[in-house]
C-alpha cells in the first residue's frame, strides 16, 4: 500500500508519536511524506521515507498528483483546526481529490487509528484492484 503523512508544524510530534506506535504496521509499505514531517518520522523510526517538499512549497500538491492518479491508497493528515495556513488552497484541493477518487484520508489521530487498524486487518486488499485494473483497461 502507498501510504502519506502530512502534519501541520503543531500536529508533527504527534504524527511521530503515532508512527512511532503503529511502525510495525506501516513497515514494508510505500511511504511518503512532505518534507519537514518525513524527516521528523525517519529520524525517530526505522521507516524509510519518500519526501517531497514541505506543504507550503508544493508538498501537498506533490502527494496531491498521486492522489489524482489513483495511486495513493491512504493519507494521515493531521491537520491543525486552529491554526490558519497560507496554502489553504492547496489542503482543500488534496482533501477533494481525496473524495473523487474514494482515498480514505485521516484529518485526525482517531480517524488514522481506525484506518490503521483496518489496514493492519488487511480491510485495504481492495486497493490492490485499483492497483491492477488501471481506468481504461479491462
């Protein structure tokens, strides 16, 4: 499974913590992540991580285009609901894509531990069809 987390700068040692819990969960799937939030993960784990750029300088938008071509199977977002972010722009078109191509997204620790344990059950099999059948193929 291709997996992203993302974090807003209150959210990060949250996420560490999080990843931290679950390591043995995420271990040997894709994992990717923006720049700062990444960096903090691997440096607390044994997880290796693809970084792309933090959010604010096209980060969001980088997991974004994955999302837009169906190959990200789920995101952790933690967002902070009290703290305005310059690119807002930018979080709302990733949750929309999100919603058109039916990615589940976390926006907060009990939505991602939900997600976490039913990827842990292995309830995401579905997504290697999506995987395998690419739109336009039969």
């Amino acid at each position: 499974m291709n997996i992203a987390f993302i974090a807003h700068d209150r959210k990060k040692e949250e996420m560490v913590n999080f990843v931290i819990a679950y390591e043995p969960v995420f271990n040997g799937h894709t994992l990717y992540s923006t720049g700062t939030t990444g960096m903090r993960i691997m440096e607390n784990t044994g997880l290796s991580i693809h970084r792309f750029m933090s959010g604010p300088l096209g980060g969001d938008q980088q997991i974004g285009a994955l999302v837009a071509q169906n190959e990200m199977d789920l995101i952790i977002f933690l967002r902070d609901p009290l703290m305005a972010q310059p690119h807002e722009p930018d979080i709302i078109a990733l949750l929309r894509l999100c919603d058109v191509q039916g990615i589940p997204v976390a926006t907060n620790v009990a939505t991602a531990e939900l997600l976490v344990k039913a990827l842990q059950r292995g309830d995401f099999a579905w997504r290697e069809l999506v995987h395998k059948y690419k739109p336009g193929e039969v």
